[in-house]
C-alpha cells in the first residue's frame, strides 16, 4: 500500500491518493483529505503487471508534487457554505399556491416544462411536478450548491466537489472540479463548465472534464457565474467581468457594480443581485449598466420573464419583488417561508428555493398579484413526499446486455495516459464521447440510449441509460 497526498497552502489542493496491490488487482483511492474519497479495481494479468501499473500511477503523482504521508494527520479542510441571514418579511403575503419543505436550506433549483428540481444542503434532490406532487428523490453525497441544466442535461453541483449529471435513472458524475477550488456556484454551456469559487477565481472545464482555462478576479466571494456560447460572465465582491469562453481572455470588467450575491442572464444582459439592496443589468457587449432595480435588504437572487420584460428579486428579509425593465418597482411581497436563495420564472409563477429549505410556487399573475395587494390570497398547500418514495443514489454499477439492436455502441479506448470514449455504431463522427469517467474501462462497449452532437459540433454527448454491453 503507498498512501500519498498534496496540501498546498492559502486555498491550494488538498488531496490525497492510495494505491493497493493485492495480487493481480490494483485498489486506487482518491479524492480530498479527510473524506473517503472513492475506489477503482482494476485486476490484471498477473501480480508483475499489477505492480507495474502501480508504480506507474504512483510515480506519475509524485512528479506533481504528491509526498508519501500519513492518514489522518492532516485534516479535511471547511467547505464554505452560504451564511443564512434572513427576517420575516414585513410585506404582504404573497400568493403561494404550494410549498415542499426539502428538509434543509436550499440552493438549488431548475424548473423545465415537465418539473422542478430542488437541491439541499444535505444533498437531497427532488424533483416535484409544477401543480405540486414529488415525483423522485436523488441522495448526493454532499450539500447541494446549485443545479444548473444544458439542453436534455441537469446537472447538480455540490460540496464534493463534484457534479452529477441527474439526467438518467441513476446520478453519475459528470465533472470533477479540483481540489482547490472552493466551488460557490456552477453554470454550463455546450457541454463547457464555469466555475466561481471563494478565491474569487473563475475556472472551465471542457466537456472531458478536463482544465481549459483559469482567472483570478479583482475581489472573493465568486456568487455570480453565467455562460453562453461566446462568454463567462462572473461576479464577486469587487465587481463582474466578461471573459472570452474558448481562452479566458478578458473581454470587460465593471468594477462599480460590487458585493454580488448572484447572477442571471438573458440574451443581450447580464444580471448581478448585490448585498447593496439592487439588481444591475449590464449589456453583454460592453459591461455597462443598462438599468438599476432598487430594493430594501441585500439581494440574494433574481431572475427574468422572458426577453426582460419583468425582473424578480428575493431580498435578505424574506420579501420578493417585481419591476418593469426601466427599473420602476411594481410590487413587493412577503414569502412567509423564508428568503429566496435562488429563483426561476415560468409561464406566469414564480419558483423560488429558501433559508428554510422550501421550494415555493407563487402565482405571479397579474390577477393574483392584485389579489394579493388588496390582502386575498388563495389556500397554501403544504406538498409532502410519498412515504414509498424510493431514494436513488449515484452509482458506478451498470446493467448487462447482450442485444445491441436497439441503442448506439460506443467503446472504451486508451489514448496516451487517457481514456476516451468514441462512437462504434457506423454513421457517426469520429468525435469523442463526454462519458462518465468512473465507468471507463479500456476496450470496453456500452450501449446507450443516444448521442447527440454538442452545438457547436466536435463531439458526442451520452443520453439516456448507459449498459455493459457483453
């Protein structure tokens, strides 16, 4: 057994890696000091090959800076997790048709034509229907920070540093994120990862899970991040920037709008909520401010209706807020279910996601919302989860098959030091495969359900269920 790690200080990589050799069988363990980190079994010809390939692996970790160590001495570094500060609003009550306590505080939430996704601190995941029924319940191995969606992908973000891809029957992993980065909050484009984090710095990663490019910004405390197809839009304490998404290369930097708490964006704008009471749209071509939406705590989320038309806010007090694109407030109303940490808006209800773990529907017509000035809103039904409700957890286990007809084959090959995935089916691009790394095996075949092709081309993306094919 060698049992190795590298710590680096202010902030840097806290990791370690164990390799055991146990006959013809390599046991690699790795992931951050002080968790378990997870194990890949790999058996081989022979005890000589075996050893071989460790050493191998061994001797490449110890050219990046990996030192023999002892377990236990160093202890697992603090995850930062978002400070919860809220009131109970003053406001009136806003109309909230259901509310589904997740457990804990939540962060993370999508909402798609089918359902709503919500994520918690405890990393439960659930899904519930937009007229207020659970539907399924995921177990992540640690706290929720954000889920964020790419075309038919979601995709949830957590304190392990990893994101899973929730978009089949079981949550894979499906990025990475280093050791080093103490991720704040995710968004994805294209298969291409952003990443903020405490430092303040902005990192990608590309669709193999693999580093593309890094920035430091000028302030910490990295809330904001946002990606389209050309650029990464990331926000801090000391303002937001643009950077070119395929290099890094700044593109603008706006360091009046400060202290910002979360991000939105919209075709033509960005949209940074700050503790400093506002909402600031900012033109993605220049970084300048295009309108202010003043409000009365620290922002800690916005969203849009389509096109801009409106703009919502949920404040440290529990309120969320409505304005015109101009900037004019037309309402402000009370959540009675804690503040909003994240939002999203949808065919005329407002989906929020709070301090005390609820994910919240409130009608945001324009009918209610009169109602609800006047002091008239409608029942709230409190949603519970099914007591059957099955819990599905991540898994690197796959189902066996042997009939190929329906599905698309693609196979495992080794490439250098890497394992690519590549399509076998004929009619396909010689493209590589975004696949999850965990059940890579060299010169194994999967079936899968489908590959689509990335927006931009170049490669493959997996959808569906994933099987061994034998």
């Amino acid at each position: 057994m060698t049992y190795l790690e590298l710590s680096e200080d202010g902030g840097g990589a806290h990791k370690f890696y164990e390799v055991i050799v146990s006959g013809s069988q390599v046991a690699i363990t790795y992931g951050r000091i002080g968790e378990s980190g997870q194990t890949k079994v790999s058996a081989f010809a022979d005890q000589a090959k075996a050893q071989a390939v460790a050493a191998k692996k061994i001797g490449e970790k110890v050219r990046k800076g990996y030192a023999p160590a002892v377990r236990g001495v160093r202890q697992r570094r603090a995850v930062t997790r978002r400070a919860i500060a809220s009131s109970r609003s003053t406001a009136q009550q806003a109309p909230v048709l259901w509310r589904f306590d997740s457990g804990a505080a939540a962060f993370g939430i999508f909402v798609d034509e089918e359902r709503c996704w919500v994520g918690n601190q405890h990393g439960d995941v659930y899904t519930v229907t937009h007229t207020g029924t659970v539907t399924n319940r995921y177990r992540l191995p640690e706290g929720v920070k954000c889920i964020v969606a790419d075309d038919f992908w979601i995709y949830a973000g957590c304190d392990d540093g990893k994101v899973y891809d929730l978009s089949g029957k079981v949550p894979r992993a499906a990025y990475e994120i280093t050791a080093d980065v103490d991720i704040y909050w995710l968004d994805i484009h294209d298969g291409v990862l952003g990443v903020s984090d405490g430092a303040g710095r902005i990192t990608t990663i590309d669709y193999e899970d693999e580093f593309q490019w890094a920035r430091t910004g000028r302030g910490d405390s990295g809330w904001m991040v946002r990606c389209d197809e050309t650029g990464v839009y990331h926000g801090h304490s000391n303002g937001v920037a643009r950077y070119n998404v395929e290099d890094g290369t700044p593109v603008w930097e706006n360091a009046q709008v400060k202290d910002v708490l979360f991000g939105w964006q919209e075709e033509h704008a960005v949209y940074a909520g700050t503790a400093r009471s506002s909402v600031h749209r900012l033109a993605k071509s220049d970084g300048r401010v295009e309108a202010v939406y003043r409000c009365d705590g620290a922002v800690y989320s916005c969203a849009t209706s389509p096109g801009g038309r409106y703009v919502f806010a949920g404040d440290n007090h529990s309120s969320v807020y409505c304005f015109d694109a101009s900037g004019e407030r037309l309402w402000k109303l009370g959540t009675g279910c804690g503040s909003a940490f994240s939002m999203q808006f949808l065919d005329d209800r407002l989906y929020i996601v709070t301090t005390d773990g609820s994910l919240a529907c409130i009608d945001a017509s324009e009918a209610a919302i009169t109602a609800a000035r006047a002091g008239t809103v409608p029942q709230r039904v409190d949603v519970k989860a099914a007591a059957s409700l099955a819990t599905v957890e991540p898994s690197v286990a796959l189902e066996t098959t042997t009939d190929a007809a329906n599905g698309v084959i693609v196979e495992c090959l080794r490439e250098g030091e890497r394992l690519r995935v590549r399509v076998v089916t004929p009619g396909h691009e010689p493209w590589n495969v975004q696949f999850p790394k965990e059940i890579r095996e060299p010169g194994a075949r999967y079936l899968v359900d489908g590959v689509r092709s990335a927006g931009r081309g170049g490669f493959y993306r997996v959808y569906g269920e994933i099987r061994r094919l034998l």
